[in-house]
C-alpha cells in the first residue's frame, strides 16, 4: 500500500479510537501506587496503577531535553501514538557545582509528560554514557586524577572512567540519590515508571582498567558472592571454583573482572537511588553479536551483555533488569537477543531499538516473550528541520503499530504476562512459518495479499502475533500476513472451518467490531492482513 493511502487508514483508524476511548494509559488520579515489577512462574509485568502496563515507548536523541528542544519531541511521540518518552537527564546539567543541584529540567519534563498524558522512563546519564564520562559534570572533568580514565594494557589512556574510584562512585550515588529523592515528592502521581542508571556502561578500547590500582584487584582473589555454585554454572566454570580471577575465569578473567566492577559501582549507586525510592531500575547494553561468541575486545567490554549477566545480577541486585539496545536488524540475531535477555531473574525490556521499518517487527517478538516495553531510538528530528510530513513518513511504521496497540495496551500486557502470546516475524529469506496451538497449527505466510494470491514482500517487514483465548478462540494480529489454519492433535482430520472472524479494536477492555470478515476476507487459506495492523478476533469450529 502506498504510505498515502496507509496514513488515510491510519487517520481513520485514529478517529474511531479517539471517538471510542480515553486514554486507557492514562489514569493518574493523584498519589497512586509506585510502578513496580512482578514475576509470576518466571515471567514479568510492569504493575502501573496495579494493573499490567505495556510501554509503548519512544526514544529522544540525547541532547534533546532541553526545554528549546521538547516541542519536537513530542511532535514525535503525538506521531508515534507512544505513551511513554524515554528521555536522558544530565549529570552535568543538574549538578553543576559540587552539591548544588539544579531539577529545573526535571520538572519541565514532568509538567510537559502530565500536560501529554504520557509517561517518562528518565535515563540517568552520569558516570557512562557510550562507555565514557562525558557526562560528568565540569567540576569532576577538571580533576582528572580524582576522577580518572581507565589505562589501557600498554598503558595508554582510554576515554572511559574507571569503576575503581570511590570518590566518583560516590558523587555519582549522591547525585542519583538526589534525582530519585526529589521524584518521590515531586511526582506522587507517578508520571515516572522507571529509571534507567547510566546509558550503556563499559568500555571501549580496552577489556579492563590496567592502571596499577586494578591490576592489584584483577590479582586479588575473587569476591566470594561471585563464588556461588549456580552463578560459576551459569558462567560455565567449575562450581568449586575459587582463587584469583585468572585461576577461577581462565581466559575470561579480564572481561569478568571489568563487568563486575562496573556493575559493582553501577549496583552502589543503584542502591543509594532505591533507598528513597522504590521505582524500578535498569542497566542498558551494548551488545555483543549474540551468535558467534566473540572476544571482548570487539564489543563494549564491561556492559551487560548476554554472557555476563549472572556477573551483574551478582553486583547490582538493586538493579530490576538488564536491558538490550537493539541495533541488529537481521531476524536471526535480533531473535536471538530477545530470547537471551528473557529470562526469568530478568523482565525482557527493549528501551533501544533501531527506529526504522526493519525493526517494527520486533515489537511482536517482545510481546511474545513476556516483555514490558518496546522504545525505538532518536524519534526526534533532532534539530533537522523536518516539516509535519517526513516525521509523519519517517516514523510511519511504528505509528501505526502503537495506534493498533494503544487502546488495548492493558490487554496486550496481560495476555503477555499470561504467556498468551505467540509470533513469528519475517525473516530475509521470506519462508512461511508455522505457530502451535494445540489442537490448531497456524502457518503464516508473508506479503500483500490478493484474494488468492500472496505478492511477496520486497523486505522482511511482515508480521503475526497470535494470542490464545481458548481452545479454539484466537486474536490475531498482524501487518503484511496471511493465516491458515490446521486440525492437529486432537483435531487432526476433523473437517473445520472460521465459525466467526471479527475484526474490530479493544477500547477499555471490550471488543468493539468493525465488521465480521467472512467470504473473499477468509477463504482462500485464511484471513489475510495488509499493510496495516488489524485485530481479529477469531474463533474456529471443527464439524
Ligand atoms: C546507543 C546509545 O545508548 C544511545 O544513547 C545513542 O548514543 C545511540 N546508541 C546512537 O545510535
């Protein structure tokens, strides 16, 4: 469909909604219950208001916080249908001079969140961003021997700070504890869901801090709560293991001495934060490729990635998850990110993501995995100039998920936390895929749909997520898909067919129908999506 006639449905589809609803995300009525995260037979949901929350999220680029800044922000986020912004705060900006804190942009931020009826996730840029400190305030960057660089292996400097210096580690805990001591006064009616600690903590250029203070700790012994048998497991070491990082982690023993250091100083500051406020706090990774297991001295070294989460979890229980930041379009590795960090000691959240097309899709696989919250990256123009229309283009594809999502968000969150869900995303070479149901076996194939033709998709950007209601009672979802159906099991032979396909919209928790699809809109295999998303509530009969 050409994206005209796709904003025209969108438009649409947008009234009927506005028409239909209030905003189901939106139900502050002054102090409520702070956000939290529970776990149920290993899976997660972000309780807000007591009930289950799906963030649909957007992402700001970094320096756009600035009240000058914002009007476009929320230009996107209106464009988008998100209800929530994930937007950094500044070490620099709010402690300017030592002890003299400064949440006037803070405060912007939850006036402008309120006055949008969405919510915030505020990322704590302070120590590391990207691996450095270039968020450190002034005061700190002018005394560089109190606040120091890690030294690389040859001994040359390397621009990312070290988490082996106290002083650093406790300004940072002091400031954070500051920021999440002032939200909890200042926003009883939580407009603020969560709280990201630094932005993509590690290093670059260098495994580990060399300096001669490290070097010391990297010969020591290894701290006995690393010791525990389920974590040596888990790192696939000796369960007895115990000695100095080299005798117990071999050749890992540099990567795992810097990712537990810096999850140490990171799980300090964290503490300090939650001892004010309880709001739930992450870690967000650089990640490694998931797939070829590579040396660390190709990826930010440090970070939560996927091979040292036991380690984090080990340093920083004060942290509620571990975040990935996807930047890798292709089906198999984004696939696999998702199922590494869906664990159950950790709630699946993707507060990165690439914001173009190729990544839409992944929004399904998140729902799929029990995840709370999906957030493309820089939604902003970011001072561009961009006129109404190639914002409206540029963020098209997510827009109209967030428009389906929107007003059943509630829903969605629930059937996630229930393990409801079932998808399957496009992968590159376009093959049909097959989801089980128990006695139905659904194959979804991909493309734009005549009534007895499937066009092929050009790119991998189809879509399906199919939630389980009842035995023989489905929602599907889906974008640029084609469903068929299949008795197996129990139902295997057994004539069948659509005993009714109703598409239409959850709005406050009812099905509203649009129309029943029947005739050239089910047979020829099933029902067929285009372009845009649509929510068909189904159910199957065998005869
Ligand atoms: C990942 C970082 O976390 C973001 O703050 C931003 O720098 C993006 N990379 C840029 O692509």
């Amino acid at each position: 469909m050409k994206n005209n006639a796709i904003l025209v449905r969108m438009a649409t589809l947008s009234l009927l909604i506005a028409l239909l609803s209030v905003n189901t995300a939106w139900s502050q009525t002054g102090k409520g219950t702070v956000p939290q995260i529970i776990e149920k037979n290993g899976r997660h949901a972000l309780l807000v208001d007591g009930k289950p929350f799906l963030i649909l999220g957007g992402q700001a680029h970094n320096s756009s916080a600035w009240p000058g800044m914002m009007p476009q922000v929320w230009t996107a986020i209106e464009e988008m249908h998100a209800n929530t912004l994930e937007v950094p705060i500044y070490w620099e900006q709010i402690e300017p001079q030592l002890g003299k804190f400064d949440f006037s942009l803070v405060d912007t931020l939850l006036k402008q969140g309120r006055e949008h009826k969405v919510h915030l996730v505020l990322l704590w840029f302070a120590t590391w961003k990207n691996g450095s400190s270039h968020y450190m305030p002034e005061w700190m960057k002018r005394e560089p021997s109190k606040y120091p660089n890690i030294t690389g292996k040859n001994g040359q400097p390397v621009d990312s700070p070290s988490p082996h210096t106290q002083a650093a580690m406790e300004a940072d805990a002091k400031a954070f504890k500051a920021v999440m001591g002032y939200l909890e006064k200042a926003d009883q009616q939580h407009t603020v869901l969560m709280v990201q600690v630094e932005n993509e903590p590690g290093s670059w250029g260098s495994v580990r801090d060399y300096s001669a203070e490290a070097q010391k700790l990297f010969e020591g012994q290894v701290p006995e709560k690393l010791l525990k048998p389920e974590i040596l497991k888990a790192l696939n070491k000796p369960t007895d293991a115990k000695g100095t990082w080299t005798e117990v982690f071999g050749k890992d023993a540099d990567e795992y001495f810097h990712a537990w250091s810096v999850a140490s100083y990171i799980g300090y500051v964290a503490a300090a934060g939650k001892l004010v406020n309880s709001l739930p706090l992450y870690v967000n990774a650089a990640l490694r490729d998931p797939i070829s297991n590579p040396s660390a001295n190709t990826y930010e070294s440090g970070g939560p990635t996927d091979n040292v989460i036991p380690i984090w979890k080990a340093a920083a229980p004060a942290i509620d998850l571990l975040a990935p930041d996807i930047y890798l379009p292709e089906s198999e590795r984004a696939l696999k990110v998702i199922e590494l960090y869906d664990r159950s000691d950790n709630p699946l959240f993707v507060p990165e993501i690439g914001s173009g097309e190729e990544y839409t899709k992944y929004f399904y696989s998140v729902l799929a995995n029990g995840g709370i919250g999906f957030s493309p990256f820089g939604i902003d123009d970011n001072g561009r100039g961009e006129g109404k229309a190639e914002t409206e283009t540029r963020l098209a594809s997510i827009a109209q998920e967030y428009t389906m999502a929107g007003p059943m968000m509630r829903e969605l969150a629930k059937w996630s936390f229930e393990g409801k869900i079932k998808s399957v995303v496009e992968h590159e070479d376009h093959a049909a895929q097959t989801i089980d149901l128990g006695s139905w076996q659904a194959t979804v194939s991909f493309g734009a749909s005549g009534r007895q033709t499937v066009q092929a998709n050009t790119r991998p950007i189809g879509k399906a997520m199919i939630v389980q209601l009842g035995e023989n009672e489905f929602v599907l979802i889906g974008s640029l898909c084609h469903f068929n159906f299949k008795p197996v099991g129990a139902n295997a032979g057994k004539a069948w067919q659509y005993l009714k396909v109703e598409e239409g919209q959850y709005v406050n928790g009812t099905f509203r129908l649009l129309r029943i699809r029947n005739g050239d809109e089910t047979d020829w295999g099933g029902p067929r999506i285009g372009a845009v998303p649509a929510v068909l509530h189904t159910t199957l009969i065998t005869r």
